[in-house]
C-alpha cells in the first residue's frame, strides 16, 4: 500500500466526515474519518470534480 499523507478531516452536517489524501505518486485518496483503511482513490482532478458536484448538490444522496 502507498505512503498516504491525510488532510484535516472535512466534517459536513451530522456525522459526515471525509478526509482527503496524496501519495508520492500524485494520487488522490478520500476515505471516511476514522476509516482511512478503505478508500477510494482517482486522480486528485476526478476526486475534486466529484466534490464539487457534491457540494453543488448533484450527487448529495451518495453522502
């Protein structure tokens, strides 16, 4: 398994909470706090675009 580096959990309302990591390699990861162990991971610009359209409201059912 890659070396990640995780930011600063990324808490929403109620029990949300993300975090979100790189590697060594430019990978991005983003996994729920606390289970950093199972992750998904995509290029840091899919992992980005897919927040975003979460945070417009696209996709907030996956939450």
């Amino acid at each position: 398994m890659p070396e990640i580096t995780w930011e600063t959990p990324f808490c929403g309302e109620g029990n949300s909470c993300f975090r979100i990591g790189t590697d060594d390699r430019g990978r991005a990861y983003i996994a729920v706090n606390g289970e950093e162990d199972r992750f998904v991971s995509d290029s840091v610009d899919a992992l980005r675009t897919m927040i975003a359209d979460i945070k417009a409201g696209k996709a907030d059912h996956l939450l």
